[in-house]
C-alpha cells in the first residue's frame, strides 16, 4: 500500500466515522486540537485500524501520535 493510498484511506474513516471537515485533513492538523480527537475515539480508531488495515496498534500508541503525519507514518511502518 502506498503513502498515499494510506492517506486516503485514513481520511475518509476520520472524515465519515468522525465527521471531520476534509479541509481540516492536513498532515501538519494537530489530532487532539484541531481534529478534536480524544481518549474515546482512540478506542474506536483501534477498531478502524484493525478492520481497514488488518493490525491492531495499542492505544496507548496511538496517543503518543500528536499529528495527522505522524498517524500516517505509524500506519505506514506497520502495513
């Protein structure tokens, strides 16, 4: 799978299952600030993670992520 392949996949799960904005869908988009993503959703992204991409990361992990960038090259490091 390609980057960008993995960025529009990611996109479109945060724009449908999140309704977020897809002008806010940048890679320098802060994920807890600007996306508004919080503890509970990273529940829910693992799921995602799990269906769309076949691993399932910790959540822990994932809170560790500050950007939409750094979301996608911790997707990219494990497909």
């Amino acid at each position: 799978m390609t980057r960008n392949e993995i960025i529009e996949k990611v996109n479109g799960l945060l724009e449908e299952e999140f309704e977020i904005a897809p002008e806010l869908l940048t890679p320098e988009a802060s994920l807890k600030q600007d996306l508004e993503i919080d503890s509970l959703d990273f529940v829910d992204i693992v799921v995602l993670i799990d269906s769309e991409f076949g691993f399932k990361p910790q959540t822990e992990e994932l809170k560790k992520m500050k950007t939409l960038n750094d979301f996608y090259d911790f997707i990219a490091a494990h497909v």
